[in-house]
C-alpha cells in the first residue's frame, strides 16, 4: 500500500501544477468534475493485485509510479495520420495529439442539421448542458479508478451530440494519437445520441513511436435515446511498449439499438473496461471484439452488461488470437436485475492459442435475479482444428498458408460484423497484418 499511496500524493501534487496552469478554466464547470475525480482518486487509489477485477492482470505497470500529465502536446502531420485514418470515410473527422485538439488536421465543418461535433475545449453553442449533465456523470465509482484519473487531468475530448430524429449518414472518425512523450495522456470522448436518432462513431488509438513511458487513461461515454441506433468502433494501434486504460460507459434508453466493436492489436498493456446499462424495454445490445497479442503483450477486455429493465436482448462475442509469450484475458458478466423479466442473453469467449508459451484466463458470468430469462454462456480455448489443417494441406496448400487461412477465417468473423465497407476493408487490412505478425510469433508450434 506504501507504493500505492506514493502514487496517489504524486498525482495530488501534479494536480495541484495542473490546476495552476488552467488559469481562468480553473472556475468552470468542468473543473469541479476534475476536483471531485481528483477527491475520488485519494480516496479509493488505483487498482492493486488484490482487486478481483484486476486477477489476471497485474497493476502495477500502469498504478505504481506516477505518470506526469502531458501538458505540451507533440506535433503531428497528415502524412503521420494517414495509416490511422479510414480515407474511405470523408466525414467528420477529429484529431488529437496527447489528448489535445487539433484543428489543422480535424473536419468538422458540413455537417448535417441537427449534428454537432465539437472538442471539449471549444464547445459549441448548446452543448454545455449536455456536458454538464453527461461528462463523468456514471464514471467515477471506486471501481473505475483509472477513470478518475482521466477526469481529474483530462484537457480535451471530442463532443458528439445527434439531435433527435437526426442521421449521420457516415461515421464520425476520432483519432487520439500519442507523439511518444513520456507520461500521462487523457483522451475523452461523450457521444449524446437522442431519441429516434442514428449515427456511426469510430476511436483509434495509435502512437507514432513505441511509447515507452506513456500511459494513456481513456474513457467514453455513450447516451443511446429511446429508439437511437448508434454504432461504436473502438481501434487499438498502440506503440509496442506504450500502456492503456479504457473505461467505455454505455447508458441505453427504451428501443434503443446498440453495437460496439473493439479491436485490440497493438499495445504492451491494454486493459479495457466496458459498462453498459439497458435502462428501458426492448433493448438489444451487442459487444464484440478481438485481441490479436504477441510478443509480450497482456489484453484484458472486462466486460459488464446489465440488464434493468425487462424485454431486452444482449448479445456478447469476444474472440483472441494469442501468440509468442502474450497474455489474452476475458472476463465478462451478464447481470439480469429482477424486474429485466424475459431477458434473452447471449456471451460467448472463444480462443485461439498459437504458441506453448501464450496464456489464456477467461470467465464469462451470469448473475440473474428474475425467474423467466433465457441466459447462456460459453468459452472455450484449443488449437486450429487438426482435421481442417488436414484438408487443406491434402490439397496442396502449405502448413504456413494453411494456419493463416484458417486464423483469419476465424478473426473475419468480428471484422465482417461492421456495418460500413470502407470501415470494414481498413479494419480488415489492419488485421491482416497484425496476424502476420502473430502467425510468426508461434514459438514452439502446437
């Protein structure tokens, strides 16, 4: 605990250096939310190895020693962008570095009536309220420490608000790039979608250098309004050594419809907590995602879905592709309170081992509390299918060729689910190559 709390006073302190330097943005409303965040952090610290939470995944990378904010952020061309951005997707695009805004590069101009697209340093007319009612409003419980940490610094985000009825015909780009400046960076995003709207909205995560030394604490909040539709994809292209913290917050109203897609493909530690919370009737909510480590690499997807309300759908798909010495954790609950009567769920975790020495933790949970629901989970973990290997490869194709066709068959499944083609073809290739990389870290082969 002694390291713990050496942290802890670390970041008071830094607190303290931040605040001085915000000025005038020190009496805004937004800086009470970091003075509670920061309040929340002394009192209930970062997660330890003794957080259930936290069982299969050591902290202390990421919770011992204090990351200094990044207060200067690095600089950044369009060609450094490029492999980050989907260029078969020519609308609003916004661009951070080191989590702050960066207008030369971003598209936030044309917009559809009834859009708004905005960083959080400059809010458009309106959408104060909307901050102020939404920004951290369901993200600084003692169980969300590294997203207390995010409000407590955080600087700039992007700010997507749909007004009822509306459509965004593409999906809207947000790229937090890190420039490799060691320290803490603090990307956030609030996404507002009122009822009877629609709308697409893609995060990447990436880094220009290896990010030695960079701990980037995210986190996202999501609005769904009644009968909203709203699809979220989630990219990570981290640096080799660079560590990240998300925390994706989802808070659904009734008839809403709800997707979110998460790819981890690059990152030394990557730890992503996903909340989502079906509020009214006849929800369906659906998590996917995929984790292609190698190397040294540690992914842990927590996932939480719960159900509140009665007549909802929820369906959960999360696939690994773990090579060399890499770590690929799951850990994902179904929580049905009693009054979600005629709940209908669905989670499933399912794994592909490339190496002797890649690991695997999975434990996907129920925990239900009303009598008529129909609830089912699975996981399972193995090898590429023997017999399969067999029929390709008595058919003239090579045993290399054979794994990487098989491999990608498995992970297309995830791919093919986004709904945009331009995404779909960027994501695919971005898998394509990641597993390159995995197919080649197979040290002792099974």
């Amino acid at each position: 605990m002694a390291a713990d709390n050496d942290t802890i006073s670390g970041y008071a302190a830094a607190f303290e250096g931040f605040e001085a330097a915000l000025n005038g943005g020190a009496r805004s409303p937004l800086h009470a939310r970091r003075r509670e965040a920061i309040a929340r952090l002394q009192e209930h610290g970062l997660p330890t190895a003794r957080f259930e939470a936290w069982r299969h995944t050591n902290p202390a990378p990421l919770a011992s020693g204090c990351f200094a904010p990044v207060m200067t952020a690095g600089k950044l061309s369009a060609e450094a962008i490029r492999p980050f951005v989907v260029s078969a997707i020519d609308g609003p695009l916004l661009v951070f570095a080191d989590g702050q805004f960066v207008p030369g590069l971003s598209r936030v101009s044309d917009l559809p009536d009834g859009v708004q697209v905005h960083s959080l340093s400059a809010p458009g007319s309106g959408t104060a309220a909307i901050i102020s009612g939404n920004l951290a409003a369901l993200t600084l419980g003692a169980e969300h420490g590294f997203a207390a940490l995010n409000t407590a610094f955080v600087r700039d985000g992007a700010i997507v608000t749909i007004n009822a009825g509306c459509t965004v015909d593409l999906p809207v780009q947000i790229l937090h790039v890190s420039t490799g400046q060691a320290g803490l960076t603090t990307p956030r995003t609030l996404v507002v979608a009122a009822a009877g709207s629609r709308a697409s909205v893609v995060e990447t995560f990436a880094s220009t250098t290896s990010g030695a030394g960079v701990l980037t604490s995210s986190v996202a909040e999501i609005v769904v309004g009644a009968g909203a539709v709203v699809e979220h994809t989630r990219i990570h292209l981290h640096g080799a050594e660079s560590l990240h913290a998300g925390t994706l917050h989802v808070t659904e109203a009734q008839d809403a419809r709800f997707t979110a897609h998460t790819f981890c493909l690059a990152g030394r530690i990557l730890r992503e907590d996903v909340h989502t919370v079906l509020r009214g009737e006849h929800i369906e909510s659906t998590l996917n995602g995929l984790s292609l480590p190698l190397g040294d690499d540690h992914v842990d997807n927590y996932t939480t879905i719960e159900h509140v309300a009665p007549d909802c759908s929820s369906h959960e798909l999360y696939k690994g592709v773990v090579g060399g010495r890499a770590h690929n954790v799951f850990r994902g609950k179904i929580h049905v309170h009693q009054a979600a009567q005629r709940t209908d769920a669905y989670q499933s975790n399912q794994n592909l081992l490339m190496s002797d020495d890649a690991e695997i933790n999975s434990k996907p949970q129920l925990e239900i509390y009303a009598d008529d629901v129909k609830c089912s989970h699975g996981s399972t973990t193995g090898q590429l299918d023997p017999d399969a290997l067999f029929y390709l490869r008595a058919r003239g194709v090579g045993l290399q060729q054979a794994r990487g066709v098989l491999t990608r068959a498995f992970a297309g499944e995830l791919v093919d689910r986004l709904q945009h083609e331009g995404l779909r073809n960027h994501v695919e290739r971005l898998v394509s190559t990641r597993l390159d990389a995995v197919l080649a870290d197979q040290g002792e082969a099974r």
